[in-house]
C-alpha cells in the first residue's frame, strides 16, 4: 500500500481513500474491533461519508498500527504527565518526512530558499514531538547558518533574524503562540519586508488564551509584518494544513476536511456549518487514515476551513466504545 504526494482529483481521492479504508479495516486490529462494535459491513461502504472515523482518543489508550507490528519511530502529543499522552506508531519515517517536505513545497516554494529560525520551547522540553522532528528535518533542509532552535536567547534570535534578512534570504520565524508574543514584546521591529511569521498551538498554560485575531494582530505589529502565519497538526497526522494569513486553512492535497454534527457524530454538515473536525489523512496508511478530532470548526465551499475552538469532554459526542479497555 502507498501514496503519491500529489494534487488528486476529487474521484481520485475518493478512490484511494476507500482502498485505504479497506485495508485499514481489515489490517489494523484496533480500528477493525472499532468497526465491528459499530455494526458496519465494510462492504457497503462505497463513499468518503459512509467511512467511520477513528475518535482521536483511541491514540492515548490503543496502539494504533496497521499490518504488521512492528515501527521506526513513536511520537507523543503535548501534555502534562497528570493527562495521557497520544502516541502515534510511525512505521515509515520517510513517509512522514516526504508528506511535510512536499507538504511544505505546496504552499511555500523550496524550503532551500529561507532561513528557519524556531521558538519551541514547551515542545522541546516534553521530547518525542513530531513538530520537533518536522522543523528540525526543514532547518538541516535550509541551508543557513542563522537556521536552528532558540529558546530564551532572544537577543541572538533577534540579530539572527535581521542578519538573514540582509543576506537577501526569505526568513521564517516559527513558534508556539506564548513564545512568539514573549519574543514580539522584546524585539518590537519596525516594518520588515522578508519575514514571515508562523504561530502554532495555544498559550500551553503559560499565558492566557486570546482570540486568533488580537494574536495575528499583536504579533503583526510587534514583528513588522502585515500578516501572521498558521500551520494547523498533530501528533496523530503525518500531514499538515497552512493558514497564509487569516483565519482559513488549506489542508495539502492527499488530506482532507470533513464537518460533522455536533450531535450525531455518524452524520456531516454542508460548507458554512459549524461542526466537528474530521480529517482523512491519506499520509497515514500505516496508522489510521480517518481521524474524529476534538477540534470544533467550519468548513468552506472551496476547501479552506476554520478552527473555531474544540469541544468540551461534555460536548464529545462521539462513539468511544472501546476508550479506556
């Protein structure tokens, strides 16, 4: 079983999706026993809507792998050690690497051409972060001397920024949103023509949480840029989506979006209907493909969509049958 890193057609998606499916129910122990308790013969499902998708708990309680056991490489979400841990059973580094490098192509150009320079510290601190592994992979992919992780040095950060700046290279400043704003507060530059500002994740308890758009717009004030950046993951997908500005995320080509109802987790919602987030992550043939997030958010007619919060554990509708066993 194998994917291509490519723009599909609609019926192509479709296609590849239920042969995934089918592979995925047959092979994968967790998900098939998932099926199962849910009554469903896979074989009458003949469309991306009849799919059943994995709640994402079942990461933090299952080993979620597909065929044969073995892996290369496990990540685990951001948490606290009072809160369970996802952890995602990477079978192929070089499929993860080949989805967020293509991935990063798409919608950005050659990674070759900036300098990355990264503010992570809570993901750092906790290890075995698939963010950590991504970024780290796209600095050695740069080719910069400025490129590479900082944490609380953000005066070196600061001349480092303004250094590959002049050096006529396109300059990315990645971070979690705490750290961008402790940075954007000391560094305050003025009008900054080459930089592009990437903010992922939430405050992670270290400040408190504010809108996305007083976010953007702090940040864009304090760093000189005109918009802000968003890259939208998780530890349970190989795949990524990116915000160019704004609030609407475009997923990459081999993954897509799905809202479903907020009260019946088995039924989905047309374009402009808030709902939960379900993804079908083509990337992730080795795990499971077909994620229910806890994530709340809308989707659009052309594909883009919003993140609007996430649910409350109150909220969480879905079928945890097996959660917990």
């Amino acid at each position: 079983m194998n994917i291509e890193f490519k723009t599909y057609t609609a019926e192509e998606f479709e296609n590849k999706a239920l042969e995934i499916f089918r592979y995925q129910a047959e092979n994968n122990d967790v998900y098939k026993e998932y099926i199962r308790l849910l009554g469903i013969d896979i074989n009458t499902v003949t469309g991306i809507t009849q799919i059943p998708f994995l709640p994402i708990s079942f990461f933090k309680y299952h080993k979620i792998i597909t065929g044969t056991p073995g892996y290369e490489k496990v990540f685990l979400s951001s948490g606290t050690t009072q809160k369970a841990r996802s952890k995602h059973f990477v079978k192929d580094i070089n499929l993860y690497i080949r989805s967020f490098t293509q991935g990063f192509r798409h919608f950005f150009g050659d990674i070759g051409d900036y300098c990355l320079l990264v503010l992570l510290p809570s993901y750092m601190e906790q290890g075995n972060s698939s963010l950590v592994f991504m970024i780290d992979h796209l600095i050695k992919l740069t080719d910069c001397p400025y490129s590479g992780f900082y944490l609380d040095n953000f005066e070196e950060l600061k001349n480092n920024i303004l250094k590959a700046a002049e050096s006529g290279k396109k300059v990315i400043l990645f971070g979690v949103s705490y750290a961008l704003i402790d940075f954007s507060e000391y560094a305050r530059f003025g009008k900054m023509e080459n930089l592009f500002v990437f903010e992922t994740g939430g405050m992670k308890g270290r400040r408190k949480e504010i809108p996305k758009d007083e976010l953007h717009k702090l940040l864009a004030e304090n760093l000189g840029v005109e918009k802000i950046y968003s890259e939208y993951g998780m530890t349970e997908l190989l795949s990524q989506a990116y915000s160019t500005g704004g609030q609407l995320f475009r997923p990459v080509p081999w993954m897509k979006i799905l809202i479903r109802d907020r009260y019946d987790p088995f039924s989905f919602l047309p374009a402009g209907r808030t709902g939960g987030i379900n993804i079908i992550d083509l990337a992730n043939i080795h795990s499971c493909s077909f994620i229910e997030t806890e994530d709340l958010g809308k989707l659009h007619s052309d594909g883009s969509f919003e993140i609007l919060g996430r649910f409350d554990t109150a909220d969480i509708r879905g079928c945890n049958l097996m959660v917990g066993e």
